[in-house]
C-alpha cells in the first residue's frame, strides 16, 4: 500500500510556514513635518465628516475654519489660562508658547468656513422663533440686551479680527456656551460683554435665540466682514484688538 505520510508532511509543512515565517518589517511611512500636518488630530472634534461627507461630532464641538484669527487666538488663550473651561483643550495649549498659537489660529483662519445645513426642530419651534429672530436682529432695548448683528456683523458671520460668526453653530453649543456664561464657566477678557448680555437673558431667551440661529442658512459669502460697519453697543474686552 503506497505511503502518503511524505506528502502530508510536506503540505503541512507548506501550511505552517507562514507563521513561523521572519516577520517583513513594516514599510516606514514618511510624515511631512507641517503646521498643517500636526493639527490634523484637531479635525477629530471640530471638522470631522463621515463618508459621505456629513459633517458629524456637530452637537457640542463647533467649525473652526474661517473663524476670524484674533477670536481664535483668544479662545487659545483663554483655555491655557482658565477662563474657559474644558480639560483636553487646557492640556493641549498649556504648555505652547503664544507665537505657536498664533500660528495655529492663523492655520484655521485661512480654511474656508465650513457649509452646514439649517437645523430646525420643533424645540426650536416651541422656543419661539419670533422671539429669536427679534433678539438676533433687533435685541430688547428695555432690558439692555443688543442685537446679535450689532457685534456680529450684519450677516452674523463674525467681524475681523476678533468677532466669531453665529450661524453655522449646533444649537446645543449655542446654549451650552450661554450656559457656561451664566454659571462663570466661561469668561473672556474684561470687560466680559457676553457675560454681561447673558446675565440680562432669560432662559427662554436663550432657548429662543439659539434655536433661531441654528435655523438660518449660511450665506454665500459666510467669510466674516472686514470691520463693524459701527460702534459696538458695548466696550467687549475681547474685541478691542487681536491680542
């Protein structure tokens, strides 16, 4: 009877040797040493989108690209000093020399300002949608509260160099920030004018103004204005320069 052992020991021979073959070094992938480069874990809470290109991570993170570069720079340093309160954004600047977060603002600055889509839902509804737009619009002169475009801009897409645009935003990040106002969580440099047109709000207001806000379409031109067409309505210690 013909012996077929030699031929099982050579297919399992055969079989084996891959996993007691010398493992094949990884190939090393180059990596450009850029500005740009090393901010790209940044994408990960505020420009993230999924395969089909809907942005996602929208409910608490906001768009950075296009943000006027003083306003950046500012919330950089407002996060390494404690005035804003968020404990990975505090570990990651703490220890970054000031001419390397202006560079970082500089970076996101120079994106185009990310499109999103309108949001509206019943809650946005039910919160008062004429009350919003009259506060985005027009504020409530009776209890001191100016209009949103009197600060930022009559598109309400920031003002150069320091004033952020509005639309674009989650509503939830618009309420959470008002939040962070009220509670002192969130400050800016004296005089902080957004703390004090918070402490005049209601939170109804709140609720009103952030929903109207998050249901606006952004314009073609969502880049912010060059300057405030006038005074602003409050001295806002943040908008005085770029710092």
């Amino acid at each position: 009877m013909r012996s077929y052992l030699p031929f099982a020991a050579l297919l399992l021979a055969w079989c084996l040797a891959p996993a007691f073959a010398a493992p094949v070094p990884p190939v090393a992938q180059a990596v450009p040493d850029t500005l740009a480069q090393r901010l790209v874990a940044c994408a990960s809470c505020h420009a993230r989108v999924d395969e089909r290109g809907n942005s996602v991570n929208d409910s608490f993170f906001p768009r950075i690209g296009g943000k006027p570069a003083g306003y950046l720079f500012n919330q950089l340093i407002n996060f390494r000093d404690g005035r804003r309160q968020y404990p990975l954004m505090t570990y990651l600047v703490e220890h970054l020399p000031e001419p390397y977060l202006r560079e970082i603002a500089a970076h996101f600055a120079a994106q185009p300002p990310t499109v999103l889509p309108p949001a509206t839902t019943e809650q946005d509804a039910a919160a008062g949608a004429a009350r919003g737009r009259q506060l985005a619009l027009q504020g409530d002169a009776a209890r001191g509260i100016p209009a949103c475009v009197a600060c930022h801009g009559a598109r309400l897409t920031g003002v150069q160099p320091a004033i952020p645009g509005l639309l674009g935003l989650p509503r939830d990040y618009v309420n959470a920030q008002f939040g962070a106002w009220r509670n002192g969580a969130r400050r800016a440099h004296a005089p902080d004018c957004m703390a004090q047109i918070t402490a005049r709000m209601s939170l109804e207001d709140v609720a009103a103004v952030a929903g109207w806000l998050a249901a606006q379409p952004l314009p073609a031109d969502a880049r912010a204005l060059a300057a405030p067409g006038r005074a602003l309505p409050l001295a806002c210690g943040s908008a005085a320069e770029a710092r």
